[in-house]
C-alpha cells in the first residue's frame, strides 16, 4: 500500500510540475511536445529503475530491496518537499 501511495504522490507531483512548465508566465512556457518528452523520460527513468529493482530483488531479496527502494525514495521525496538540494 505505501508503495502504491508514493507511485501516486510521485506522479501528482509530476502532473503539477507540468502545468508550471507550460505556463507562459510562471514557467517555460514548454510546448505540448516538450512536456511529452518531459513525460516520456520521466516513465523511461522510472521503468528502468523497476527492472533494475526486479533484478535485484532477485539477487538479494525482494523485501530488502522494497525496503531499501521506499527509504531512498521517500528521503529524495522529502528533501524536495524540505528544498534541501
């Protein structure tokens, strides 16, 4: 459920981050195609991340890498939230 919870907080995060970037006076003023690659490279980064995740799982176990996943996520998550970076 928690895994579930922050694949959706991630991606509200994403959907506000787009509206910023398209705004012509707030943001970049990014073009339909731009925010498209935007997209894209976000679910290419995060597919590869999951198969690298699944592999690993394989290797070391699938709870200690669930666990080790969330912390690091939710660390980067909250750094964002905190403006720490």
């Amino acid at each position: 459920m928690v895994c579930s919870l922050l694949i959706w907080l991630d991606n509200t995060v994403l959907s506000i981050t787009l509206e910023t970037l398209a705004d012509p006076v707030r943001g970049l003023n990014a073009s339909p195609a731009e925010l498209q690659w935007a997209t894209g490279s976000y679910t290419l980064a995060f597919a590869t991340l999951m198969f690298t995740a699944g592999a690993l799982g394989d290797r070391f176990g699938h709870r200690a890498v669930l666990a080790t996943g969330l912390v690091v996520f939710a660390t980067a998550r909250a750094g964002d939230y905190v403006g720490i970076r």
